[in-house]
C-alpha cells in the first residue's frame, strides 16, 4: 500500500532519473520472471478482466473511429414531429407524383466552404445552418414535392453545428417521412478543426416508407488505403415507398450521389451500379423513380472542360483540379439516356438543343452562372410533358439547383 | 514550429489529458508524499513532497504549453480518514492557440491537411486568455488490511478575458469535459478511488468520476477506470487498464472504452 514510504528498507538513495528509467525498461522481463507466481495470478486476472472488457465492449454502444459498411444495410429511417396531411388522392385515372431532387450542400447555401468553393470557412455558426435551412425549406414548399431526393445531407456534424438536418426538413416541410444513408461516418476529423462527421443522401416523401436499404459503392481506387479509409464512402439509397394509390406494383425510390474527384473509373462502376439496380427494379415489375447527384454531365454535352471555371485564385494558370475536366466521361451516360426502359425526366432531345437551362452547377460562389448539368431524374413510367423544371432561381441556396417533374404513373410499363 | 514537433505537442496533448486524473500511488489519495520524495510518470504529473503537509505537483511536458501547477495540503484526520485539499492553477490558453491551425500541410487523411484540433475558420475570434482554479477535497480511509478507499469532490472555476466561441470545442473524451469549464465558467466534479491489493506486488485500482457542467447543454460525464498496477518496488511501477467514458457531446451522448498504460518512478531522499 501507499505506506511503503515509512519503511526505511524502501528509501533508497538519489539518483539520475534516466538511469533509472534504463534500468526499469532493461529488467522488466526479468522482474516478470522472477515472480512467476504473482505473474500467473496477474495474469489470471488480467485474462478475465480482458474478457469481461471485450464482452462489454462488444454490447455497448462505443463507436469506432470510421464508420464502415456493409454491401448492403438499412438505412436509417426519419418521422417528422407531426404529420402533414398527405393531401388530396389524385383522381382515377390521372395518378401523378411530383418528385424532386437537390443536392443542398448541407445547408451551406453558397457560403465559400474551404474544400469545394476557394474559400476558408469550415465550421457554420447555427445562425448561418439555420439561415441555409430555411432557404431550402421555402423553396421545397413553394415546389412542393411528393418525394425528395437529397444530397449532401448532415445529420451529426460539427460543420453544421450538429443540427440533424433530415429531421429539421422534415418538421419545416411538408414531408412525413425519411431515410438516411451516411456517406461519411467519421468520429473525428484533425484537419481544420473539422471534428465529427456525418453526412449522406436522404429520401423524404409524404407517405410511409416501407422498406429501406443501403447499398454500398465502389470506395474510389485512385488512392491509397490510408485516404480510401477516411474518404467518403458513396452510396446508392433505395427505399419502398407506400404510395396511396391503387398501384398494381410496388413503387420505389432510388437516390445516388456518385464520386466528384476521382481519376479513375470508379465513377463509371458506380454509375453502372446504379443503372443495375434499376434494371433489376424493372425486372421485377416495380415502378421507381431515381435520380440524385451523378458528379457526370449528359452526353454530347457542348462543354467537356470546366477546368477555367473551377479554378481558385491561387491555382496556377494551367491547374486543372480533380473533377472539373469530363473529357474522358462523355459516353459514361450513355445508357441512362439510350435504354428503353429508362426515361429521364428532362428529355434529351430538349438538353441538346439547349444545354444552358438545365444545367444545375457551378463552384463559382459569386455571379449567377450554372454551368454544368450533374443532377437528373430518372423513371420507368412516363413523365408528364413538360413538367420538368430546373429551379435555377435556387441560385443563392446550394452549388446545386433542384429538378423537379412530375411523374404519370398510370401510364403501364412498356 | 515544424510540422513533426506541432505533431508531437498534440500527441503529447492528448496523451497526457487522456491520463490525467489517472492518479494513484499516493496523488489519488489524501496521502502527501513525504519530505524530499519525487514521483512522476510518463503521463503522470511530477510530484514533490515538499513538507509532511504539503505536495506540489505539476506536468513538465505539458506545462511549457499548459502551465499548470497543483499543490496538496494535508489537514487533521478525522473519524479515521486522512484529509487533504488539492489546489491547481492551469492557463491552457497557449495550447488551445496552437492546436488551433488548418493542419500540417500533410494530406494522407482523406486528401485534408493533418493535424488541426481547433478550427482556423475567420469567423473564430482568437482564443482568449483563460485560467481556470480546481479545488479538490480528498478522503481516503484503510478498509480491512488490503483496501484503500478514497473519495473526493472539488469545484472549479474559470475566469477569460474574452469570448470563447463555442465551435472552438474538442468533442473528444476526456478532453471536452476537462475543458468544459472555460465554457461554462464553472464544473463540479465528484468521485470514489478503490485501490486493492491483489498479491505482493500487485494492486487493482478501480475508480469512478463524474464531471458536471452546471447550466450548460452538456452537463454529465461519467469516467471509470480499471488499472492493474504491478509494483516492482517503491519507486517503479507498471500500470496498464481501460478507461470507460460515457458523456454528454454536444452532438448527444456516446460511450468510449479506452486503453491506460502508464510507468511511474519515484525518488525517495
């Protein structure tokens, strides 16, 4: 005990305290040899003490430090506070869904945020979270969509001073009902004071959602294994929605938000990705809507080269960054627009002869200049005409404008 | 200063805030060390037994960014129970403003500079001058020949020269409450120390802290901790245990089991 101080056979004499730091590191092993008998015990103890830890450890609730995940998961599924009357059934025969799509930049309007905008801000005040909220939240009433894709979406991060963005739509909008998928799950971030981060895509709708599920994308094979740990881990969110509407198949939603930086093909496998799971949707009989953030401009686009607008002021004259140059990615779409079964919801024909008012980005965080078109919407059943609007009057509430259409599900299947 | 020694001072940092309060062999006690003894540890303060009465304690490392000082002072038993109080002093202002940075200009985590704990963003207003005073209450009681028990409770306070943006927060264990104080002006703390002897040279030193921030959105944080101490002899010892943490965030609240290792020296005159 601690009364070894008293004992005159425990005083020992001054010395240098880095002999004896050397002497303790030198005879450790042997101190453990010598008293086998106390080792044994301790040992005993510790083993069981190791076991009750591991057992606890593994029925609490501690979190590691990045969250990975499985192919495929729930996601996490969002009521609102109260619920809004779904509204009006449209009548027999003329059954339409308006859907919507945005990537909302987690409530940073246009803000010039330091990874994406030139800028240095890193960590929003809620004033400013809040301030981005509610313009999103008047738009997507003033729009007033059945279903919402979104992405880019916070739900426990210090950037967004931890506001849990999907609940906060739902409360402030008309939609009922959520689901979740993390994109980036990560405990702390040391760079920049980033700290906890969670954001990802998100699904609203007036109705119930039934059924969720959250399939895992290609994780980016242009980086090491260190960076592909901590970088974002972009996902495909599908969910059953109970639509009602006397419906003779199940009607789905599918949202993506596909990689923006990366060199390699891993935007095309997840692309890919994407297209399968709606074909497998087909397949069986099920109508669905999906869209979201492609990070990927339509075919025969008329600009391939956004490396002029995207460059910072710092960047040399002949810096290209990472994403902004699609040159290679031209045809990378092809299928979403050739297939048969898949129609998006601004026509192609419509795209081609004018590419400038679809288009729903730009970095650029002053001056009102969309530039390029990377979010879509897509459906197995026919779209009404001309229904599709990009609301690039959204210009001043995300880097993203939303898309919306509305959709004429009583048209049958081809 | 150089990317590796800005590197070092935060793994120091958080070293050394990780253990703190992880005091035993006779600090987490009421005991004073006697006259002329030095103990400390790789993560443990440097005590000194300056009198019968009265111990010094302080963090060498730490205290060339985080000034800091402590002193215990032994009061007249009562009912069988040693008594002490335990006074520190620490100016954490130096620190917090060097973690404060984008990061070291090393991108191996996920393409972003490593390294900045404390956010740079312009709209953080410096971090203002601050010092905070603990006062700690300690008593600690023999239970049968093999037991020792101590409890304690302390309050503390802190006073700033300025406002202290609450986005400046490091939501980590151990750490956001221990700085806690600086947001909230004041926190009381409370806790219990069982320390057993298993063996000889083997003890098992289980305790229990909670740190409360009166007033504001975070206020309870619960620490245990179990450490197995294997004394070679008076002056060396081993220690290695777990830490479990379960606190109040401003994001929610979130359990956290962390490991403890530690050596300690003493020096007796």
């Amino acid at each position: 005990m601690n009364d070894n101080h008293s004992n005159p056979e425990l005083i020992y004499r001054p010395r240098w305290i880095v002999p004896i730091i050397r002497d303790a590191i030198k005879n450790y092993p042997i101190i453990v040899l010598k008293d086998i008998r106390n080792f044994k015990n301790a040992m005993r103890i510790f083993t069981f003490t190791a076991l009750c830890l591991f057992s606890f450890t593994f029925f609490s609730s501690c979190d590691p430090l990045v969250t990975t995940f499985e192919d495929v998961e729930d996601a996490v599924m969002y009521k609102a506070a109260s619920i809004t009357e779904p509204g009006v059934v449209p009548p027999e025969g003329f059954d339409v869904i308006k859907v919507m799509t945005w990537n909302i930049r987690f409530g940073a309007a246009r803000i010039p945020w330091y990874i994406d905008s030139c800028g240095d801000r890193v960590l929003l005040t809620k004033k400013e979270v809040m301030t981005g909220l509610e313009g999103l939240a008047e738009k997507i009433k003033q729009v007033n969509p059945d279903i919402l894709l979104l992405q880019e979406v916070d739900v426990e991060s210090k950037r967004t001073a931890y506001v849990d963005e999907v609940q906060w739509l739902l409360d402030h909008t008309d939609m009922n009902y959520g689901a979740f998928a993390s994109m980036h799950q990560i405990q702390f971030i040391p760079s920049d004071g980033m700290g906890r981060i969670d954001q990802g895509n998100a699904i609203l709708s007036r109705w119930k959602i039934l059924e969720t599920e959250r399939i895992q994308l290609p994780l980016r094979g242009d980086q090491s294994a260190l960076t592909q740990y901590f970088w974002v881990r972009r996902n495909i969110l599908k969910v059953k929605i109970n639509i009602p509407l006397s419906l003779p198949r199940d009607f789905y939603v599918v949202n993506i938000h596909a990689a923006a930086f990366s060199t390699d093909d891993t935007k095309r496998q997840q692309i890919d990705k994407f297209i399968e799971i709606l074909d497998e949707l087909d397949d069986n009989g099920a109508y669905y809507v999906a869209g979201g953030d492609l990070n990927e401009i339509p075919p025969s686009s008329d600009s391939t080269n956004f490396c002029d607008e995207d460059r910072c002021p710092e960047d040399a004259d002949d810096f290209c960054r990472d994403g902004s140059d699609f040159y290679a990615e031209t045809d990378w779409l092809n299928d979403l627009y050739n297939g048969y079964t898949i129609h998006p919801a601004v026509p192609w024909s419509e795209y081609l002869e004018d590419n400038s008012p679809h288009f729903t980005h730009s970095v650029v965080t002053t001056g009102y200049s969309w530039n390029r078109k990377l979010d879509y919407l897509f459906s197995n059943s026919e779209w009404v005409a001309g229904s599709h609007i990009t609301h690039q009057d959204a210009f001043d509430l995300s880097d993203h404008a939303p898309i919306s259409a509305t959709l004429n599900i009583d048209q049958p299947i081809p | 200063m150089k990317p590796g020694k800005r590197i070092i001072v935060i793994c120091l940092f958080l070293l050394l805030v990780s253990i703190a309060g992880n005091n035993n062999w006779s600090s987490g006690t009421a005991t004073i060390l006697p006259k002329g003894r030095w103990e400390m540890g790789l993560f443990q303060p440097l005590r000194v037994g300056q009198t019968e009465r009265i111990e010094w304690s302080i963090h060498p490392i730490l205290s060339f960014q985080i000034p800091n000082i402590s002193v215990k002072i032994a009061h007249p038993r009562f009912n069988g129970w040693e008594f002490a109080t335990r006074h520190s002093l620490i100016y954490p202002t130096p620190l917090l403003r060097r973690l404060r940075l984008k990061g070291f200009g090393i991108s191996t985590l996920a393409e972003m500079d490593v390294g900045g704990i404390i956010s740079n963003d312009p709209t953080i207003s410096q971090i203002p001058h601050m010092v905070s005073l603990k006062n700690e209450a300690l008593l600690t009681k023999k239970i049968g020949v093999k037991t020792l028990l101590t409890g304690k409770g302390g309050i503390s306070f802190a006073i700033k020269n300025g406002k202290l943006d609450s986005r400046t927060t490091i939501d980590l264990p151990i750490v956001f409450p221990r700085l806690g104080v600086y947001y909230n002006g004041y926190a009381v703390n409370l806790g219990a120390d069982l320390l057993q002897q298993l063996t000889k040279k083997l003890q098992f030193l289980s305790d229990v802290d909670m740190i409360l921030l009166p007033g504001a959105d975070e206020v309870f944080t619960f620490e245990h901790k179990g450490l197995f101490i294997w004394n070679k002899h008076s002056d060396f010892r081993i220690l290695v245990g777990y830490k479990l943490v379960y606190g109040e965030y401003p994001f929610g609240t979130q359990w956290h089991l962390l490991p403890l290792f530690d050596l300690e020296w003493g020096i007796s005159k």
